[in-house]
C-alpha cells in the first residue's frame, strides 16, 4: 500500500542522484525497483518517519550489496 511519500522519494532521488553521480532517470529507476522504496511505502517499517539523509544511506547500501 503506497502512502503520501512522494515528497520523501523525491527527496531521496535528488539526494542520491548528487551523491552517486548518476542522472535523475537512472537512480528513479534504481530506487523505485530497491526494497528501501518498499519500506518507505509499509507503515509497519517506520522508514516514512526517517531523514531524506537516513533513507539515502540506506539505499546506497542496498545498492552496494547488490
């Protein structure tokens, strides 16, 4: 179930987009398909209450797992 999260994933996209050096279109694709992005959207997670910064760390350590 998605909720109003868009200002955050927009946040979060710009914010990564800067620190990874890649374009807006490559990491809205990245983020959109991550399972940081499906936190974000569960409410049971907590991750819709985190800092743009926090979730940003996040992803780019799922992204570096992967």
């Amino acid at each position: 179930m998605m909720f109003d999260d868009t200002a955050l994933m927009r946040l979060v996209i710009d914010l990564s987009a800067k620190r990874l050096n890649l374009t807006y279109e490559e990491i809205m694709e990245k983020f959109y398909h991550s399972n940081t992005c499906k936190h974000i959207s569960n409410k049971a997670t907590g991750y819709f209450t985190f800092a743009p910064i926090e979730i940003v760390e996040l992803f780019e350590e799922e992204l570096s797992a992967s």
